[in-house]
C-alpha cells in the first residue's frame, strides 16, 4: 500500500512538473499574456481541468517556483542550530544560498532563470503576485519569529518584512548586476559583501544611516 501510495505521488510529482515546464517554455517563447492556459495544457498533453489542479490560476505556473520558497526564513529560523539567534541564522542561510548560488538570490545567470526575471519585471500580473509572495514570505517569518520568543505583535512584523524586503533588494541588485554582462562567479564577492553589510543593518538599525544624516543636516536651516 505504502508503495502504490509513492508511485501515485511521484506520478503527481512528474505531471506537476511536465506541466511547468511546459508553461515556462511557452512563456519564453511567446510572452505570458500570448499563452493561453489551453495552449499549455495541450503542450503538456493534459486537460485544462487537470492544468487548474496543480496551478489554480495562470500566474501560478510561473510563481510556483518561486513560491516554494516561502517559507524558508521561516523554516531558517525554527531549524537554527542550539544557540544560535533568529537573525545570524537567516543571515547563515542567505550567505549558503548565495554560495549555492540558487536563482531566488538573484545570483544566477541560466537562460530560463534570467529569462523568468525578464518575463515576470515586464508582466504587471506576475509583478502584483510577487508583492502577494512577499507579504505570505514575511507574515511566515513572523509567525516563527514569535515561536522563537519574540512578542507578537507589531514590531516583530515589522522586523520580518525588513527581512524579507532587504533579500528581495539584494536579489534585484544581483539581476541588474548579472543583466549588465557581469557572471555571478565574478559578481559574487560584492553580492556576499552587501548581504553582510544588509544584515548588520537589520541587528543594529538604521542608526548608521539615519543618524549620520541627521548629523549632516544639523546645521541646515529647515526649508520653507
């Protein structure tokens, strides 16, 4: 039984994914918006209804892959070694992505990734979905950042959505960067060294910043 329960996932597994390339091949070529969800499904040899069980809406056979990553700050922090802080393990596990140098970091330069990139920056759905990921990546954080022993409420969400608002920076400097004709071997000391400076950031505030200018515009008369 256990084993016809495998086989039908994997079998679940492969359609899934026979599906999202087929998708993301057609998208490639032709743009999003040029795609229909029929067109998909007969590349892919399913039927439409098949398509909507694994891809509820049209943009999701885009986003999946991106959504997979949403809860991996928080999985980051509820699997930090003993003794370890929240933030040094979501700093830990941004450095390793970047070494890894897995696409959500933006530190990756294959054609479908960077063309994945260019399709979801030039798609206003696919660019509305991504603010949705954002906020569910964040709220997930959050939640695990209470379980870690912060207070619920409002400065712990504040404090994820830092989190997670300062990755995405980082990742969208990684793609300009990359887009600019640079490879990410090269780029890749100056993406660890930003991330660093960014996590320093998020332990000490932004005092760093907003302090110096206040020093700066000490003796500035106010404007009128």
């Amino acid at each position: 039984m256990a084993e016809r329960v495998g086989l039908r996932e994997r079998k679940k597994q492969r359609t899934r994914a026979a599906i999202a390339d087929a998708a993301i091949a057609m998208f490639l070529e032709s743009g999003f918006d040029e795609v229909s969800c029929a067109d998909v499904a007969a590349r892919a040899e399913v039927s439409k209804p098949t398509l909507f069980k694994y891809f509820p809406a049209k943009e999701d056979l885009v986003l999946h892959r991106i959504a997979d990553h949403e809860g991996e700050a928080a999985a980051a922090v509820r699997e930090r070694a003993a003794g370890e802080d929240p933030l040094a393990a979501l700093r830990r596990h941004h450095l390793a992505a970047l070494a890894a140098r897995d696409p959500i970091t933006g530190l990756n330069d294959s054609p479908e990734v960077r063309g994945l990139h260019q399709l979801i920056e030039s798609t206003p759905a696919l660019s509305a979905r991504m603010l949705g990921f954002a906020e569910r990546r964040a709220e997930a954080l959050a939640d695990a950042l209470v379980e870690a022993g912060a207070p619920a409420g409002i400065a712990t969400r504040i404090a994820a959505h830092q989190v997670v608002t300062a990755q995405r920076v980082l990742a969208e400097e990684n793609v300009r960067q990359l887009s600019s004709g640079r490879s990410p071997d090269e780029l890749y000391p100056e993406a660890v060294a930003a991330a660093e400076c960014a996590f320093d950031m998020l332990r000490t505030g932004l005092d760093g910043i907003c302090g110096d200018l206040r020093a700066e515009g000490a003796g500035r008369l106010p404007p009128k």
